[in-house]
C-alpha cells in the first residue's frame, strides 16, 4: 500500500503514533501527514535530544515499513550513500575464471562479470530506492558540505539511481524521507523548498510527562512529574553549553528509577546528574541550581 493512503487523517496518524510511544504535537502530526500525503520529504530541525531521530522510527513502525538510516557525517560522499563495489570478491572472482578459463578467456567477458549484481554493495539510498516503500533517515544533514546535500537534492527530485554498469535504478513508490538537522549550519533554500519544514520544540510540562510515561513505563507517575518539573527548570537556567533534551530527561528517570528512587532528592539527583548533563562547565552550574530548588 502507498504509504500516502495510510492515515485518512493527521489526528489518525498523531494516534497511530502515540501507540508507538512518540507523543508529538499536532502540528508535528499534521506536517508528517501532509508529507506522507503530498511525497514530501519532511526536514525536522531543532535542539539535540528533541526527537527528530525518533519520530523517523515512529514512522516506520507505524507504517509497517523498514527504516533505512543514513548517518551523515563530515566528508560523506555519494559513495558512502549510493553503491559501492565489493572489491576483495570481485578479486577472488577474477582469480577464480583465471583458474578455470586461463588465459584464453574473453577479457570483455571477465569484465562484464567483475560488475555483476552479485558484487554490488547498496548503500543507504539505493537501497530506499530498490526497497520502496520505505522509511528513508538522512540524520544529521547538517553534518554534510554543500556537495552531498546537492546531490541529495537531486536524489530526491527524481528518485532514480544511475549504475553504470548496471542501468538506471527507480523507486516505483517514493520512499518516506525524513531529514533531520541540529543547525550547526544552515542548509541551503533549493534542500528547503523540496521539502515540508518543522521545527521541534522542547515540550511543555503535561507532554514531557507524557512521554515520560510512554517511554519508560518503569518510572512511577511521581517521579516522572518530579524529574520532568525539574528538568524544566534547569533548562531556563541561563548559559548552558546544552540543556537537557528529553532523550536526558528520559535516561534521568530510568536512572533514578534502578536506584529505588520514588522521588527526587538532592543527593540522588546529584548522583546522577551525568544522565541529563553532558558538560562539565553545565555541571557545576546546574549543581548550583539543584541545591536551590531542592535543598530548600
């Protein structure tokens, strides 16, 4: 089935995600509906931890549908997303028809069979392209110069893969794209304007809760009110190098969870403040903040 014709609704899909366990918004449930509907890639962008990677696997689960995920990193070619040649067998390969035919054989023959379907490596994007219907995860573009993001453009413009030795590749069913960036750099307009924009958020209080809840059904309802209360607060807390995401509200919980925690304390909290903090400048800070809010 198209995944276009899998939700009648966005309120469908925000449900079918919610059984998941992603609690998102509507406008997030709306935007990821119209790009199902429309074959949009969706671009999500925001702060590390806000669940940009998460709602791509939300997806696939609630459409049934493989993820495919392409990590991108700094100096990722076309190589490392396309196809690759499996090249220690096509030299096993070689000396095997050298064993066998000898040196009468027909070097245009030999060729031909070194760049055989059997010796082809798919990387991420030629496999959504073969696979589709699928998730496709391009995480972190940002990571990426301006010479893949061009070429990701025009991947996702046509959805064809040329192999030379093979022929042109095309997706009978755009897969699903979901792109995701922290905005270390700003991703050029021509990548925007091919795709449907959200900016994630960190959530309010009542959603934190939520997904809290969702997520990690071992915390007890106090606790989760408690961590997720906290958490907001230090996030106002000014100059930090990098607020708790709700990944590190997530792995606080559980923390304080498997010490027998029901709630929070100063000494507990403390002890596991390398759950939520990542910064040793953040740290010190937010010690500070502890021993205010909770040493009173």
């Amino acid at each position: 089935m198209d995944p276009a014709d899998a939700f009648a609704s966005a309120a469908d899909l925000g449900a079918r995600l919610a059984e998941t366990g992603y609690v998102g918004d509507d406008a997030l449930a709306t935007v990821a509906w119209l790009g199902l509907r429309l074959h949009r890639p969706l671009l999500l962008e925001g702060e590390p931890g806000t669940g940009k990677t998460a709602l791509a696997e939300a997806l696939a689960e609630a459409l049934d549908l493989p993820l495919v995920r392409l990590q991108c990193y700094e100096g990722i070619d076309a190589t490392q997303a396309l196809y690759d040649w499996d090249f220690p067998r096509q030299i096993l390969h070689l000396r095997a028809v050298e064993a066998t035919a000898g040196a009468g054989s027909d070097l245009g023959d030999v060729e031909d069979s070194l760049f055989d379907e059997r010796f082809l490596l798919s990387r991420p994007v030629l496999r959504a392209v073969r696979e589709a219907p699928v998730v496709l995860l391009v995480d972190e573009i940002d990571r990426a110069d301006d010479e893949f993001e061009a070429f990701l453009l025009e991947v996702l413009s046509t959805w064809q893969v040329t192999i030379p030795e093979l022929g042109t590749v095309s997706a009978t069913t755009p897969p699903v794209v979901v792109l995701t960036s922290n905005r270390t750099r700003e991703l050029h307009d021509a990548l925007k304007r091919r795709c449907l924009y959200h900016w994630i958020d960190h959530p309010g209080l009542a959603r934190e809760i939520a997904i809290v809840r969702s997520r990690a059904p071992e915390v007890g309802v106090a606790l989760a009110q408690q961590v997720v209360g906290l958490v907001q607060r230090v996030r106002a807390e000014p100059g930090l190098l990098k607020p708790p995401g709700v990944a590190e509200t997530l792995d606080w919980a559980r923390a304080l969870a498997e010490l027998g925690a029901r709630e929070v304390d100063l000494e507990r909290a403390a002890a596991t403040l390398g759950a939520a903090i990542k910064y040793r400048e953040d740290a010190l800070r937010v010690r500070e903040a502890l021993e205010r809010i909770l040493g009173g």
